[in-house]
C-alpha cells in the first residue's frame, strides 16, 4: 500500500482567481462566484505512487491538476483482477478496491445504465486498457462519474509530487450554472469521450452501427436540471428523445387538479418515444426528482438517424404501449399512485432491499430485532422505528442503495459492496469511526455504536454499523425469517408491481 500524504487545505479565493476554471465567469460577478464556490474546494496534496481515484469506486468531485502529473491506467492489472470488492473512499489506496457496480434488474422501458456498465469518466480518448497516460498541470478529470453517479473507470495515480483542487459535487455544479465556458468544455469533453459508451449501455441503441452514434453525438444537445424543475410538461407538443444520464426523473400524469406518479426514470432510461412514432403532445410530465442531466436528441434528427434501423422502431413501440398501459392504471387506480408518490418522496425508490414491517398484523414481539442480533454477535444492526406510511412501517435499516453515497470518502475504505451482491458492508476492524459514511446517508440508516473504550484524547470509540442483509447467514435476512407472522417483507423499488401489490 502506497500511504498517500495527508494534506488538504479549503482553496484561498487568492488561488483560484487566476485560474482558467473560473475565466469563463463575467469578472464583475467572478468574486462573487469564487466566494460561494471555494468551501466545495480543497487542495490536496499526494506523493508519487498514491492513488487519487481507483477503478470501479464512487466519487463526487471532480480534480484539477495545479502542479505535477498523474498516470491513468484503464483496466485493472491482471494481478488485480479477481479483487472481490467494490470499496469507499475515493481517495485511499487499499489493494482490495477494485471492480464495478453489481447488475441491476431489468425493468420495463428501462436502460441498463445501473448494472455493471462502467462510463468512461472523462478520461483522454487515447486511454488504451494496461497501458499509461500521463495527464499534465491544467487537465480535469472525475468530473462524469461525480455528475453521473457512474463508478470510477481508471485507476488515477500520482507520477510525481502532486497538488491537485478537488472540486466537490455542489461545487462543480455552481460552477457549471455560473460559467457557460466551463460548461460548454465539460459538455464537449462528455460528447467526445463518454457519451458513445453512454449509448451503448442502452438496450435500445445496442445493435446500432457506429455510424449511428457518431451522428447522434453531433446532433445531441445536453441538458442539467434542478430539482423540482419541469423537463417537459403533459400536453405540450413531443419534439425529442431524452436519455437520461444522471438523476432520477417523475413520469406523472395529470388528474383532475393534482398529479398521478406513473413511474420513475435513471440514468440510462430514455423517454419521447411518443414524439418519434405520432405526432401527438405529451402523455407525461417529467419532472426532475434531483439534479438530473439529460441527453436530448431532436424527433427529426432521431427519425433520420433511426430510418435505417427497424429494430429501434419496434422496441420504441412497445416501450409506449408499456407506458402507456401505466398511465391508464394509473388513472384507474389512483391509490397505485400513492405508492410510488410515497416512494419519490422518502427516498425509497434508492433501494434495493428496503425492510418493511405491516403494522396490521405485527404484535410487537421484538423477534425480528432479536433474530438479528443473533446474527450479529448481539448487536441489532436496524432499529424497529421509522417513519409510517398507512399501515407500513420503514424502519432505520440500510436500502443497499443503488447509488450509495456512504461509499465515497472512507477514509480507510472500510465500507464496501462485493461484486454481483447487493450488501454494502462494514468491515469493522478498519472504520475509525469517523461517522463520513453515517453523515453522508440521506435516510440516517447507519448508526455509530460506542464500544466501550476511550481514545487516548479521552473521547469513546464508536464505529459505523448498518444492515448488512446477514451476508454471511444461509437462510439469508434474520429480520425476515424469526418474524412469526409474515410480518416483515423486504422489497426492491425498483420492482413498481411487487411495491404496489405488496403495500396495496
């Protein structure tokens, strides 16, 4: 293991001022700007050999390289190729992390941009698999996996005596917002180097010649939205094709004087597929549920470019049949609705195994708390409380989000996700409690235990623990089984029926 030298100072706004990253902003509001954006910017300083970003991880910041290089290899050594675990923090070099994210299920109208698919982050173009490139003062790199939430796709390690500004997720975006420079050279960078594998990850553009996607590259046009923003409004005219390739979108229709989810899209999902077969208005709403980015592609441009390929036109028709055969039960059955609505606004459309607890018929017997301490050492890795929709419990247990956010920044890389598996786990001999993980989930479902001791300052040991799906109990989540009354259920949300047959 390379130990890589801990420095890592807020930027002074001296610093960044003469920067090339901040010359696309008016100089009357370039101090305003700087001021906002330089608490989301630390220097940080590496010695020769650290790593910076490993294969296969998450981050969420982008770097700029002020003084020295660093080597970008594509595809992990042979050495390193059976490494069973994808790891948090992005910016320590255990040997174990490695690898990429586990495939995900296949949902109707869905891309497969979730499971497995690893995005070139913005890497140079010239980056061949097990050989080197060297990337000088001045380059920027990361910044596609920290807006796309894609896995990190080379490892980045220091070639010499490194200062690199890391730009954080919040930070990236004011600057993208403020400096239509700096956005036009991330968008041109993405065209160029990250968006035909962005293509390919889809289903519907898999069997489409390269001519295709060169030609779609040129005609896109890329799009940010903020949360809450309306991408495209029920009812107006259905002008493009939109692949979404970062953030989740609402699919809504409308009822009367409120609003009925129908169903949700991420990155790889696409939609107006309505405005290339019909020329009819729009039979959704999108809205963006979170910072989204969006590829847009014009109906005239998609119907020229897709003439050629029959196959597109047939999967485009029974991807609107399916949508719309969702928006017709929607508006039948508008408390389906109330589900997903639900799911949208709590955060559990995230979650690959979210604990549920039926209230009607649990009694409070306390046998799923005490089934998994058994099978933790007799610490219960969830609480039995939570927030409560109808006669549905969620209780503090970890989703295994699809994203998890918890794994960027370890410190040690003690929180990890194995390859192909669900769990995200903690490997407690090496968290050192310094609650990153914990304060990073959204939905406060990794807990910090006092394990009785005291640090030399005199401040108590405490480590992170979380649901872990009893990874190493045959008979699989304890919760789910020792419940004597069917009580306890795990679902995914990515799978809309089971969500709405399951809480109906």
């Amino acid at each position: 293991m390379n130990p890589r030298l801990q420095v890592m100072v807020p930027a002074e706004a001296e610093q960044l001022r003469g920067l090339a990253l901040f010359a696309g902003i008016p100089e009357k509001a370039r101090d305003k700007v700087i001021e906002k954006v330089r608490r989301y910017i630390h220097v940080v300083a590496f010695n020769p050999g650290d790593v910076v970003l490993r294969e296969g991880e998450y981050s969420d910041s982008a770097y700029c390289i002020v003084e020295g290089a660093v080597e970008v290899v594509l595809g992990a050594p042979a050495a390193e190729a059976t490494r069973p675990e994808v790891r948090g923090g992005a910016h320590v070099p255990p040997p174990q992390r490695a690898g990429a994210r586990p495939e995900a299920e296949v949902m109707v109208g869905r891309g497969r941009g979730t499971g497995g698919t690893v995005i070139l982050s913005a890497m140079p173009a010239d980056v061949v698999p097990g050989q080197r490139t060297i990337l000088e003062a001045g380059e920027i790199f990361g910044e596609i996996g920290a807006l796309s939430r894609y896995p990190v796709s080379a490892t980045v390690r220091a070639e010499t005596p490194l200062t690199l500004l890391q730009i954080r997720l919040p930070g990236l975006r004011m600057l993208l917002a403020a400096s239509k420079e700096f956005k036009k050279f991330l968008d041109e960078r993405y065209r160029a180097r990250t968006m035909a594998r962005h293509l390919r990850s889809v289903p519907l553009f898999e069997k489409v010649d390269d001519e295709f996607v060169e030609r779609v590259k040129e005609k896109a046009e890329l799009l940010s939205f903020e949360p809450g923003q309306v991408i495209v409004e029920e009812g107006t005219p259905a002008d493009s094709f939109y692949l979404v390739r970062g953030g989740y979108v609402k699919v809504s229709v409308r009822a009367g004087s409120s609003d009925l989810a129908v169903t949700y899209l991420r990155k790889g999902d696409y939609a107006g597929e309505a405005a290339l077969l019909l020329d009819e208005a729009w039979p959704f709403t999108l809205q963006a549920l979170e910072h989204v980015e969006i590829v847009r592609i014009g109906k005239d441009d998609f119907k020229t470019l897709a003439a050629r390929y029959p196959h597109l036109e047939e999967s485009l028709w029974a991807e609107m049949l399916a949508r719309l055969k969702l928006r017709g039960a929607a508006s039948r059955n508008p408390v389906s609705s109330e589900y997903l609505q639900m799911a949208m606004e709590t955060g559990l459309i995230h979650g690959e195994s979210v604990l549920l607890i039926d209230l009607s018929t649990c009694t409070r017997c306390d046998e799923c708390v005490r089934g998994c301490a058994d099978a933790h050492g007799g610490e219960p890795r969830f609480i039995r409380e939570g927030q409560k929709y109808r006669h549905w419990l969620v209780p503090t247990a970890c989703y295994q989000c699809t994203d998890p956010v918890c794994m960027v920044d370890c410190p040690t890389g003690a929180i990890t996700r194995s390859i192909g598996t669900l769990e995200v786990t903690i490997n407690e001999p090496t968290c050192i409690g310094c609650s990153n993980c914990a304060n990073r989930c959204p939905w406060n479902n990794i807990i910090m235990v006092d394990r009785g001791e005291k640090r030399p300052d005199g401040k108590p040991v405490e480590v992170a623990t979380k649901c872990d799906l009893c990874l190493a109990r045959p008979e699989g989540p304890a919760c789910v089984q020792m419940c004597p009354h069917g009580s306890a259920v795990r679902i995914s949300f990515k799978d809309l029926e089971r969500v709405t047959a399951t809480l109906r």
